[in-house]
C-alpha cells in the first residue's frame, strides 16, 4: 500500500498533499497490473513527460485526462513502445509490468516483446485490408498460433468479448472495410484481445464514432474489465466518469493528479484538477 | 447598398479569371494533344498497312517489302524479360530497405539524392558502361543478358523512387497497428506495407519497362546488331530439363534499332517498315501501361481505406 501511495503522490508544483483516496485501502486490496515510476520521455530535444508515476490497477479501467498536447497519448504510447518506430525518442524511468516485472521502457527489453504483451486500439478504426477473421487473427499468427482449431477458437472468444461476434459471424470472410466505423473499431478491439493481452491499451477509441457507437464501446469496456486490465486515453471527461475506476489528470507533461475517479470529478485535491474537470480551463 | 454592389463586383472577377484560366489551359492542352496527334497520325498513315503476318514472322531483308521484325520483337520481348526480372526485384528491394530499415541519418539522404538524380542521368551513359563493363570486363558479349542489364540499370532508380514513394505513402495507421500487434518489420513489410504499396511499386515498374522499351540508344552502345536473320535459341525445349538458357548468351535485335536502321535507309519501302515497327511498339507501350491501370484497379479494389 505504501507503494500505492507513493506512486500517486502529485507531480505537479502545486501542493504535495497525497490524494490517493482512503476508499481503495479499505477494499479488497486491488492487485497492481503496471506501476509507472518517475517517467520521462523525450521527442528529440523536447521532454513531453517530467516524471509520471502512478500505478494501473488489475482489472480496472483507468482513464488518462488532460487538454490537447499534455502528454497523454505520449504517455499510453510509453506502455507499447509505438515511439520507437520514430527515430530521436528517449525514456527514462520504469514502467513495471506485472507479474514478471519488466521494465517496459528498459533499454535492454525489445520493443517486440512489450507489444506481444500488451495490446493497443489506436483512435482511428485501423483494421488490416484483410477479412475480419484474418484481422483477428493477425495477432494470433504472429504469437505462432497456427493451429487452426485454436485459432478459429480464439478469433470467435475475442469477437464475442469484443460485442461484436454476433454482427459478424456470418461474414467472417468478407473484407474488413465493409464493416461501419463502429463495427471496424470493434473489431480492431477483437484483435488486440485475441492474444489475451496483459494490458489493453486504447488510445481515444471513440473520438471518431458517433454517440450510438461510442455507447456500444463504453458498453463493452464495461463487461471486458472483467478480464482484462484497460488504460484508456480519453478527451471526453464524461466518459472518463462514465467507464473508468481511476482516472489521472494531466497537464503540459506532468501527472497533476491521480486517484478514484469518483474522487477526482467530484472532490479533486488539486484547484487546477478541478478547473478543468469543471470545465474552467481546457 | 454599396457593400452588396461591391461583393458582386468580387464574384465577377473571380469568374472572369477562372474563365481566362480555363481557355488557357485549353489552348496549352490543344498544342500538346493536337503534337501528340500528329505525330501518331502519321505514323499510322505511314505504317498501318503494312502490318500483316508477315511482317512480324519474316526477318528483315534487303528488300523492303519481303523485311520483317521478327527478330526485332522476340529480341524486345526477351530483353523486356530479362529487365524485369532483374530490376523489379532490385528496386523494390532497394526501395524498402531504404524506406523501411535503413536509418535516417546522412549517408540514407546521399543515397535517396543520387538515387533521384540517376533517374535523370543520359541513357546512352548507361551504354558506355555495359560496354566497358559487361561487354569487355566481364567479356559478357553483346547478349541478350546484357541487354536487358544496362536496360535495368537504367530504370533502376525510376522503380527504386517509386516503391520508395508507394511505401510512403501508406497511412502510418496502418503500420502502427500492425506494429502494435507485435510484429517484427518483416512481418511488417511483408504482410500489410507491400501489399498497400503494390499498386504503385506496379505503376512504377510499367512506367519504368515502358520507358525501357523504346530506349535505343544504351542499346546500340553496346553494340547489339541491327541485322539478325535468326532467332535466339527457344527457352523452352521439349526434353529435359526443359528450360533452356542459352536464349541470355544469344546476340539479338531490339524494335527500336530495328527502326533506326530502317529509317536510315534511301527507299521508301524501308520507311514505311520503320513506321510500321513504331506503331507497333507504340502498341506494346499502350498494352503495358493498360495492363498497369487493369493491375492497379484490381488491386485497389481491395485496399480501399
């Protein structure tokens, strides 16, 4: 617990109060998926992040919030290495993944190996110009998983726990673009989950969808928390309340605060948290 | 009121120099098409009627009429064959190296300018090379092979710039997610870059072979006959192992030379040959470039994004 705390202490130069709420000590004490400690990052010359720590608890979904350009898509993309795919990028600090604790952003850890660990659904739908069950099994056949049985076993689990299963199943080979939008960005969730992923990462899913969409992944997130453990970038403050258990607050590269969502919307601990989930600034 | 006058005054403008624009662009078009015309034209006034079976199955002769290209067409087609086979794969190859694993520092951004600036170099100095090179240094001959080397040569650098353009432009969506998936670049560049990119990697091959067809100069250079009154061996033979490689080691003719000679010639039988080869080679330019936008059509069908 004391690890809990420290790893949500504030960041910002705003008041040291800790702010981690007294309600998650007093459940059951909730498992540790990924603990984020003292993150930097750097574009070139350019730090986006100033040290992020904060824990990503098992099994929850914990949403990232903050105005445009403070880092939290910088900070999502961190726990897959996507930045290594363009030259000039740095890390420094640790992202710990449980239960083997890798060190995500170590030097010496393949940026292959954190993908295999963790999924990623990216804002726009992105599927493959592929049939919707060869998208799903994409991930599968890079894992080695040929095996057709399994394979056919496990496209159908990820499609049922993406929702979507029933709006496909009858087409599985037909091209993945003929689906709508929301349906595409379903699928792509399908994918991510079809090698049961230690952390799912989900990068603003439902900004390019319309409501009815966007309440269908909100929907989904909710039952697939069962499972899986979410990290949930989001512009939209009312479905970080809505979905997520946790949520942190960014601003300008810094963690301003972290704790229980509840919390965070309704009694924030920090004046510049409120400003913002109230609507002051931003 | 005064206002309202003016903003009609603005749109009145704007139409009167959209329209000057417009006949402009006609009249530039008209001289580029009317050229183009013209010279098609002629040729075909010129060569049509003498296209017949025994044009393309007869070998050239001292008489125009009894001439034929033969040799000249299968010594294209092999040719062709030949520079596909070996710059398409090269460039492609080289193209995505340096598009997709090269690192991005100075000696990637020499390479990418001396690539571009080859495109533009003379073909006949691609000739001289496979003369001093192939023909003498390797004491390679003036062979089919090395004909369709210095072809390759010379649009190397045209496929190179277009698969490097193609895979640029495939979306970084697109790689991302299959990055994220955990594949490793090959995987990558394999399974989800070429085939977004082949479409044009495929346009940029034809526009390169097309370009390679009617080139004569490289060609001569290297010193390729301009009166074959036989065939390279058949690559194809009835007893084992079948295939047949003897077709590289044979001397040859290509259409364009066939052309050059003809035209060079005092009676006017031989002219109407030459034009009648040059709208057959025209013919064979079109019939790639078709085959181009038919693969490309295709192909897009099932990458629309």
């Amino acid at each position: 617990m004391s690890e809990l705390k420290r790893a949500s202490t504030f960041l910002s130069d705003n008041s040291g109060d800790p702010t981690m709420t007294q309600a998650s000590t007093s459940e059951t004490p909730a498992a540790i998926r990924a603990d984020v400690r003292d993150l930097k990052f750097w574009y070139g010359k350019f730090q986006a992040l100033n040290g992020v720590s904060m824990p990503i608890h098992d099994r929850k979904v914990t949403a990232i919030i903050g105005p445009s350009g403070c880092g939290k898509s910088t900070l999502l993309r961190c726990f897959n290495r996507i930045h290594d795919l363009y030259p000039g990028v740095r890390y420094e600090g640790e992202i710990n993944l449980a239960p083997e604790h890798i060190n995500l952003v170590a030097k010496g850890i393949d940026p292959i190996l954190v993908r295999l660990l963790v999924g990623m659904v990216f804002q726009k739908p992105n599927p493959f110009p592929k049939s919707i069950f060869e998208n799903v099994a994409a991930g599968l056949y890079v894992r080695g998983i040929r095996n057709k049985s399994e394979v056919e076993g496990r496209v159908e689990e990820a499609l049922r726990q993406a929702a979507i299963w029933n709006e496909v199943k009858d087409r599985l080979n037909k091209p993945a673009f003929e689906l709508s939008g929301g349906q595409q960005q379903r699928l792509c969730i399908a994918r991510a989950l079809a090698p049961k992923p230690k952390l799912l990462l989900l990068d603003e899913p439902t900004s390019a969808l319309d409501p009815i969409a966007t309440a269908k992944i909100e929907e989904l997130m909710d039952s697939l928390v069962k499972d899986v453990t979410i990290l949930i970038v989001t512009h939209n403050l009312a479905q970080a309340a809505r979905i997520s258990k946790y949520t942190a607050f960014m601003h300008m590269g810094n963690l301003v605060e972290f704790g229980e969502t509840e919390q965070l919307f309704t009694n924030p601990a920090v004046t510049q948290t409120q400003d913002y989930v109230t609507g002051r600034f931003g | 009121m005064a206002g309202e006058l003016n903003e009609r005054r603005i749109v009145a403008t704007s139409k009167a120099q959209d329209l000057v624009f417009a006949v402009l662009g006609i009249i530039v078009l008209f001289f580029a098409m009317a050229m183009l015309a013209t010279l098609v034209a002629d040729l075909l006034i010129d060569g049509l009627s003498r296209i017949d079976m025994q044009f393309l199955t007869d070998f050239p002769s001292r008489r125009p009429s009894q001439a034929g290209i033969l040799s000249a067409w299968v010594g294209t087609t092999l040719v062709m064959f030949v520079t596909a086979l070996l710059a398409i794969p090269l460039g492609v190859g080289a193209g995505l190296y340096l598009e997709e694993y090269a690192p991005k520092n100075w000696l990637s951004d020499l390479i990418e300018i001396n690539v571009s600036n080859l495109a533009g170099v003379p073909s006949i100095i691609y000739g001289l090379l496979a003369l001093g090179f192939f023909v003498y240094g390797l004491g390679m001959g003036q062979t089919v092979l090395v004909g369709g080397m210095v072809l390759a040569l010379l649009i190397l650098p045209i496929v190179v710039v277009a698969t490097r353009e193609a895979v640029r432009a495939v979306p970084s969506g697109l790689r991302e997610s299959a990055y994220g998936l955990g594949c490793n670049r090959w995987q990558v560049v394999w399974s989800y870059v070429l085939p977004s990119a082949r479409p044009g990697i495929l346009t940029g091959a034809i526009v390169g072979l097309s370009r390679a067809i009617g080139e004569t100069a490289p060609i001569i250079t290297i010193g390729a006959l301009t009166f074959i009154a036989f065939l390279p061996p058949s690559p194809i033979q009835a007893s084992p192992p079948f295939l047949n490689f003897d077709w590289l080691n044979s001397p040859f003719t290509v259409m364009p030379i066939q052309m050059f000679n003809w035209t060079s010639r005092p009676q006017a039988g031989f002219h109407e040959n030459a034009a009648a080869t040059g709208v057959l080679l025209l013919g064979m330019t079109l019939v790639m470039n078709g085959f181009a936008i038919f693969l490309r059509y295709h192909l897009r069908k099932g990458l629309r994004s």
